[in-house]
C-alpha cells in the first residue's frame, strides 16, 4: 500500500492588498460523527452523472424531465448549490474526484495529453504512486467497486481500476468508447465481455442496465460488510440512444430532446431502485449516497430543458455552467432532512471526509480538505480559500473560486475576468476593473497554485 499520510494546513499570506491565511491542502481537524463507540463506519455510494445540467434537475428547478426519486433523495438529505466538480471535462474530472488533487496537481488534467500518452488518443493512465480514494477505503477493511465509466486508465496500464483500489469492476475503461450506448463489449476485472446482444449491429444490451444490475447486485452480496460503490454512470451523455423514449415519445420536441429526458428519467428509476434496495435490506441509515454529475451540460438545451439554469457556459467551459453540479448528500439519521446548503466546496473534498468516516489519514499531498461537518448539515467555513480549475482544450485556461468571487483566465497572458457570484451567478459583469485588490490576490495565488505537468507542459508563466 502507499504511503499515506495527512498534509498539514499552510498558512500563506496572500498579497499586501488582501491578506487572508488560507489552507492550501489537506484536512482540518477530526470530527466525531459516530453515534456510539461500537458503530462501524458508513457504505458509500457514489452516483455521478455524466453531463448532466446543473438545471436537469426537478430539485434545482427543472420543470419537464421527471426526476421524483433523485428528488426525494434530496427531501431526505443535504442539497447543495455552490458545489464544484473537478474540471469542465470528463478524465480530470474524475482524476480530482480520486485522487483529492485539482487539475494544477492530479495526475490526468485533460481527455488526452498534449504529449505522450497511451494510443492513438494519448490517454494519461493513473500511476502506481497515485493514492485513489477507492485504495483509501480498502485499507480500511472496505469492499470496493465501480460500474459505469471509468476514463482513467486504458487496459494492460497502470490506471485501470483493479490497479487503483476497486475489487470488483464492470464497464468502460476509454471514455471514447463509452459514448456508445449498444458496445460491442464492456471490461469485466480486466477481462472483455463479449456483448453478444450487440453483435452486427443489434441493441439488445443497454449499458447503462447492465450498470444498475451491477450495482444492485454488489449491494445484495456485499450487504454484510462495509463497501464502496463508485457508480459513475454514462447517461445523459450523447449518443442519444435508449431503448425507448417513454414518457416523453408524445412529446413536441427534437428527437435528441425526447432521448435526453428519458435518459435522466430512466437514471431516477435505478438511482430509486438503489434506494429501495438498501430499505429492504435494512442498510439504509448505514449508507452513505452522493449524487452528482462529472462536469456541466454538453448542450444548455435554450428555452426548454435550460438545462445550465441560470448559469454562463455549459460543458468545455471554466464558467459556472461547465463546473458547477448539484450534489446531494443522504445519509438518514446523520444528514438532516431537507437542508439545502450554500457551502462551497468541490471533487477535491471528497476525499478527506470518506477518510475520516474510515478512521485513516488521507494522501499527504492532497488539495481538498476535510469537509464532514458540511456534509452532515453543520456550520463549516469553506469559502475562505481557493479553488482551483485549468483547461488545456482551447489553451491554456485557468479559474479560481474565491469567497464570492470567480476569476477566470480565458488564455495564457490575457488578464483576469472577475466576478461577484453572490450577485452575479451568471457571470454577466466582469468587475475585474473596479476590484484591483482581489485580482492581485488570485494573481499571487496562481504563482504556486498549480505544478507543470510532463503530458500537459505550459512552463513557467511569461514575465
């Protein structure tokens, strides 16, 4: 196992306009959850979409696709408002989400390398030094799994899943791969499943079914032990195809339109049937459910699904609609009912706090901090610091989050755009001008915010 061990706060001074002490990385103090000495720790469940709109949601204000039971998850538990994902693309994304470290530290910062890489499409597998949360767990005497998609690590590589703390696995290891809905086969424990109802062209073997039988399954074998179930699955993302369009086949609207709706409706049910399951096999009030999507809507979908919300920008984008997702957090008993919360906070802070609920340290190299008391509804300060996001899909683009406030860097060189989220959440007004003060603060922030990268260079920024 590798080392692990916890990274200790840094107290750093940033500039003489604004100065703040701020925690880069790691973990603030331990926090008593447990409700009697004798408790074992949680089940975690984590369910992520895949592109899906931080307004697709009837509980964030979706008003066409049918989404009860996500819905009733949120009656239930914790909501989120101001939660970040790891990147406003698919790979790094889910790099930070494993590994606690933003796209200026994790391992995999973009769906392919700008140089070297594996194949054709140049991915970055994870490395045997990288510490997932999955390896977090399972040191912890946790069974670990995955269903859905995985993107970091192509086969025979040091990335794929078996390598990286997961028992049991089944879906995509390429991304590029998972956008088809009808695969010729999936990876079954490093192992290729022949779909055979997908042979010469038939759609008989829906993968994101097979998905929710995995995960059903999982839970009925592993009931009586402590597991993590890492559920990230493919819908909404294009292609659009499903078996069938019900209940929106009647609808007015482009056939692309039917398909994405019943695709999120099609995702409620199992996420329902998940739900249920723990019910009947009375692991409910032991199980901790997140559920999330990996970056924003690839398409907002105007004026009728307005599926970024009120948000600027959709997937591709370091404005709020590319890296903005709804999060929410159940765990009954333990995450009060029906809290809606403002705390911010992003993939990176995962982490931390599943590592807490474990009785282990996390990574001592991490950039999240500990984040459980805001996951159990309880008053935390998370604003107070930097977030920090970089793209490299249309160059070098860089964004921090900062109390209210929303830096972003459209290229290299280019000056800061700034925002107020608290009264701008859609980015119209870049006050950068009228607030020299703040953008002296992220520019000395960004000096030491982020490492080069060998697969992703940008050297040293130009004086």
């Amino acid at each position: 196992m590798k080392n692990i061990t916890r990274r200790r706060f840094l107290n750093l001074a940033v500039g003489s306009a604004v100065a703040v002490a701020i925690p880069t990385t790691g973990c603030s103090s331990k926090v008593s959850i447990r409700r009697s000495a004798s408790e074992k720790p949680p089940n975690i469940i984590f369910i992520m979409a895949d592109d899906l709109g931080y307004g697709d949601l009837g509980c964030y204000g979706q008003e066409n696709i049918n989404t009860p039971n996500i819905d009733q998850l949120a009656a239930y538990g914790n909501r989120f408002t101001q939660c970040y994902a790891g990147s406003t693309v698919c790979a790094p994304s889910r790099s930070v989400l494993m590994t606690g470290q933003h796209t200026g530290h994790t391992r995999v910062r973009g769906n392919s390398g700008k140089v070297a890489g594996v194949g054709p499409q140049k991915r970055v597998p994870l490395k045997g030094d990288d510490v997932t949360v999955a390896e977090v767990l399972k040191k912890a005497g946790y069974v670990t799994a995955i269903t859905g998609k995985w993107g970091l690590g192509e086969p025979q590589t040091t990335g794929i899943p078996s390598r990286q703390g997961f028992d049991e696995w089944l879906g995509y290891l390429n991304q590029r791969n998972a956008h088809s809905y009808y695969p010729p086969y999936l990876w079954r424990n490093e192992q290729k499943i022949i779909l055979e109802g997908n042979k010469n062209g038939q759609q008989k073997q829906y993968s994101h079914d097979l998905f929710t039988d995995f995960a059903l399954d999982f839970i009925r074998r592993r009931s009586n032990k402590r597991f993590f179930l890492y559920l990230p699955y493919t819908i909404p993302h294009a292609k659009y195809q499903i078996p069938g369009t019900w209940p929106y086949s009647d609808k007015p609207w482009p056939k692309d339109a039917r398909v994405h709706a019943a695709m999120i409706t099609r995702m409620d049910r199992d996420v329902g049937r998940i739900i249920t399951l723990l019910q009947k096999l009375k692991i409910d009030k032991d199980t901790l459910v997140f559920f999330c999507s990996d970056n924003g809507a690839a398409s907002r979908w105007e004026g009728l699904f307005d599926s970024s919300g009120p948000l600027r920008g959709c997937k591709r984008d370091l404005y709020e609609g590319g890296i903005r997702t709804q999060m929410i957090v159940r765990w009954p008993g333990m995450v009060p009912a029906g809290k809606v919360s403002d705390a911010v906070w992003y993939f990176a802070d995962v982490l931390p706090p599943l590592a807490e609920l474990a009785g282990l340290d996390p990574p001592h190299d991490i950039d999240g901090i500990n984040i459980l008391p805001t996951l159990l509804g309880k008053q935390q300060k998370t604003h107070d610091r930097f977030l920090y996001w970089e793209f490299f899909e249309r160059g070098f683009q860089q964004a921090v989050r900062w109390r209210n406030y929303k830096a972003v860097r459209a290229k290299r060189g280019a000056p800061l755009e700034l925002y107020d989220l608290a009264g701008d959440p859609g980015e119209k007004h870049n006050i950068a001008a009228k607030h020299s003060d703040v953008t002296a603060a992220v520019e000395h922030y960004l000096r030491t915010a982020r490492t080069d990268s060998p697969n992703w260079p940008v050297g040293k920024p130009k004086e």
